[in-house]
C-alpha cells in the first residue's frame, strides 16, 4: 500500500505545488474582482467607455483630419467617424483582458510586492495602448475596405489581443520578474 506521500506521485503531481497553483487562482480571482468590478463600481461603465471612446477619438483624430465625435445615449456610447457610428462596448474598452492580466500580476506569489505593483502597473498602460491600437487598426479597416472584412478584422484582432495582452506581457513580465532568482540559482 502507497503512503500519502507517495499517492500522486506517479502521475507527477507535487502536493506543494498544487497548494502554490492553488494559492495562486484563489489570490488571481480576488485580485480580479478588486480591480474588475471595483473600477467599474467607482468609475462606472459608461464613464469606461467614454474614456476609451474620447481616447480614441484623440487618436484618430491625429491619423485622420475627419472629425471624429463622441456620441453617449441610452444605446450605449459610440464613436462618429466619416459620419458612420461605431458603438464603443463593454468589451471595446480592453478592461476585462487588463484586469485579468494585473490581477495574475499580483497574484504572482513568490516575486517581490515591489515587482508585482509595478508589473501591474505596466498591464494597465499596455492593456490601454493596445486596445487603442486595435480599435485605431480596425476602424482603419472599415474605411479601408468594406464591412464583412472590418468585421473579420476586427474579431481576429480581439481575439489576438487575449493572447498578446495576457499570455504576452505576463509571460515577458514573469521572465524579468524572476531572472535575478534564477541567475542566482545557476
């Protein structure tokens, strides 16, 4: 008969690291819903929204010499451009991926609170600045071409910015986090 110890171990599980894994999601999911719904309940989502819409009217603004308005009613928030309304949503503004991205930051435990903060920081101007960029590339798109490829752009482009902003910048980020650790030990 297998000790406790032993149970697990030949499958390659580490009770240890199970415990880290999960001290890590619990710390990862807190943290989230701190920064997630404790933005948006002091700063609420239409003012979410128009920050990114009123951003990225600034931006397009610099690209482009039309006039670019930012409308706000009960549809919602949109941006005109060229005379076509484009409606700046929830999942528009780049906030869920950001928060997600702080949030493993800082639930980073074994790196310095020091490192963490500023790491988060970082997520926070890079999860802006990259979804300025997007919605920048597939507005750009829409004047460019046409709908359907607009569209394709656009839903290609969100769908890359989950990767590049959460996998990207964590993965770059926990790599100059723990290097000095990790030189230390070779």
């Amino acid at each position: 008969m297998k000790s406790r110890k032993q149970k697990g171990k030949g499958l390659g599980f580490d009770r240890k690291e199970i415990a880290k894994t999960g001290k890590f999601l619990i710390a990862w999911i807190l943290a989230f819903l701190l920064i997630y719904y404790g933005a948006v309940f002091a700063i609420g989502w239409q003012n979410i929204e128009l920050f990114t819409a009123g951003s990225s009217a600034k931006v397009l603004q610099s690209f482009d010499s039309a006039k670019v308005t930012v409308l706000e009613n009960t549809d919602g928030v949109f941006l005109k451009v060229h005379g076509i309304q484009i409606q700046i949503s929830d999942l528009c503004t780049g906030w869920l991926e950001t928060a997600l991205l702080a949030s493993a930051i800082l639930a980073s435990l074994g790196i310095a609170w020091k490192k963490r903060i500023y790491g988060a920081i970082g997520a926070l101007i890079f999860g802006f600045a990259f979804n300025q960029l997007r919605i920048f590339v597939t507005i750009m798109q829409l004047f460019g071409t046409n709908v359907q490829t607009a569209e394709l752009t656009h839903d290609v482009f969100f769908r890359l910015s989950l990767l590049i902003v959460i996998a990207g910048f964590y993965f770059v980020w926990f790599r100059k986090a723990t290097k000095a650790r990790i030189e230390k030990k070779l």
